[in-house]
C-alpha cells in the first residue's frame, strides 16, 4: 500500500515504526465492523491510587518498564505507549491495538472537553487510526495536527481527535488521564461507541 510522504522538517513521530500489517489492517477492520469488541480493553478504574489502576508505559520499552510521569511528556513530541497493570507489573502490550498516543500540547488551546481529559497539558488517545488501523503518531508542527502515514488523515488533538483532513471518518478514541501518584494513569473506562 502506497504511503503518503510528509514533509520530514515539520513532523514528529515517536521512534516506533511500526505501522499496520495486512492482517492488522483486517482486524481492525473486523472489529469496526461487527462492533463487538473495543480496541483497547480498559479496566474499569480511577482517577486516583487505587489496586488495579492503569499506568502508561512507553510501548518501545521491552523490559525494565517504567511509569510515565506528567514531566517525561515533552510538548509536541509524541510517545506511544501502552497500559500498564500496575498490580501485576505487566504491560498490556499484547495487541497492538493497545497502543496509546501521549503527547503535551498548550492547555490554552485545548476545547473544554478535551482539557477536561489532560493532566498538566498532556493529552492521550487511542494511536490506532481509524481508517484502516495505522499507527497515527506523526505530530505536524505546521499545522499543529497528528496525522496518520498511510492515507493521510488528520486529526486535531486540541478538540477530541476530531477528523481535519483525510479518509478517517471518526476521531481517535479519546483516553481521559489523571493522576495515580506522580504517574498518568488510565481514568476512567471508555464510554462505549455507538454501537457497541
Ligand atoms: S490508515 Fe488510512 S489514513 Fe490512517
């Protein structure tokens, strides 16, 4: 599949190249379609410490996983990372479609909603695109928007993920995030989408 090429002296993306097998792309395609499963399974949690909390981890760790914090969150600079069980120490690093976009942006130009989501301007949403599965992690300085490599779509962090541009026809899936300590932490479980 043909991938379009950003311009590289304005985009950002995390050091994980991975980007949407053929069977990926199936599943996800799948999933979308029967909606009967969503593509990050959340523990239904809290905002606070609490046993069973959900912490974030960089997805490219392999061992030695360590909690992000607000601070390892640099603005406009995009991690992918990965739920992280805090009670059993393990990374839910099982499925890609896991995978989870952080990123720390300017609190002034967040909508409420989406503020309402941050911690300390630090931003999260599902990573996987949801045109046909991509990796969505390239942060486009320019015109302040993360954009997927395959086809282009166009997401605006500021407000919900919503679609700018491209053939994705919905928004990333928003991940609100407190703070479990002095890590980010998973919220709240997802509200389920239309049709689940
Ligand atoms: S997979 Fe097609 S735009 Fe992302």
């Amino acid at each position: 599949m043909k991938q379009r090429i950003f311009d590289k002296t304005e985009v950002t993306s995390p050091p994980d190249s991975a980007c949407a097998t053929n069977a990926d792309r199936r599943r996800v395609i799948s999933i979308m379609a029967t909606g009967l499963v969503s593509p990050i399974a959340l523990t239904p949690g809290s905002a606070q410490a609490k046993p069973g909390a959900e912490l974030l981890v960089d997805a490219g760790a392999e061992a030695d996983f360590k909690p992000l914090r607000p601070a390892d969150i640099q603005m406009a600079k995009p991690i992918l990372a990965f739920p992280f069980d805090a009670a059993t120490e393990k990374p839910k690093n099982e499925s890609r479609l896991n995978k989870i976009v952080v990123i720390r942006l300017p609190e002034e130009k967040m909508t409420p909603e989406t503020r309402a989501r941050s911690v300390s301007g630090v931003v999260a949403y599902s990573s996987i695109c949801t045109h046909q599965g991509c990796d969505v992690k390239t942060w486009m300085s320019k015109e302040n928007v993360l954009a997927c490599y395959c086809h282009a779509s166009k997401f605006d962090l500021f407000d919900g993920a919503k679609v700018v541009a491209g053939p994705a026809s919905s928004a990333l899936r928003a991940i609100p995030l407190a703070l479990d300590g002095e890590f980010l932490s998973i919220a709240a479980p997802l509200p389920p989408k239309a049709g689940e």
